[in-house]
C-alpha cells in the first residue's frame, strides 16, 4: 500500500473535523442546550453555544470524552 497523498490526508482530517462538531452539537442539542455548528470560517470557532448554556456544554463535553477514555482504558 502506498503512502497517502497530503491531499487525501487533508481531506481525511476535514471530514473527520466534521464528524466531531456535528457529534458536539447533537450532544448538546440532545441535552436541551442551544448549540449550532457555525457557518464558513467563522473567527470565533465552529460550534455557537448561547452564553448560559456555554458552561453545561463544556461540562457535558468534558463528561463524555472522559467516559470514553475510560471504556477505551486510557
């Protein structure tokens, strides 16, 4: 097998990108928060939460990863 072309490794790294905004905002979405996935190259970032929901969304974030780790035994 040859070696991947930094295209495809580019484009790899931008869907997998995706793939993890879109799962942070349905996590949030699910909770009841109000989360968007932002549009274009938005300075501010790609996820918009309103001000009141920003710290039980980092919360639940931070929940969720560690949980996994700890299936994954990391």
């Amino acid at each position: 097998m040859t070696e991947k072309s930094a295209a495809r490794k580019a484009a790899e790294s931008t869907f997998k990108h995706e793939d993890i905004v879109d799962n942070a905002v349905k996590l949030g979405k699910d909770q009841g928060l109000e989360v968007e996935a932002t549009t274009g190259n938005d300075p501010r970032g790609d996820i918009r939460v309103d001000r009141e929901d920003s710290e039980n969304f980092l919360d639940l974030l931070e929940n969720t990863i560690d949980k996994n780790q700890k299936k994954r035994g990391e």
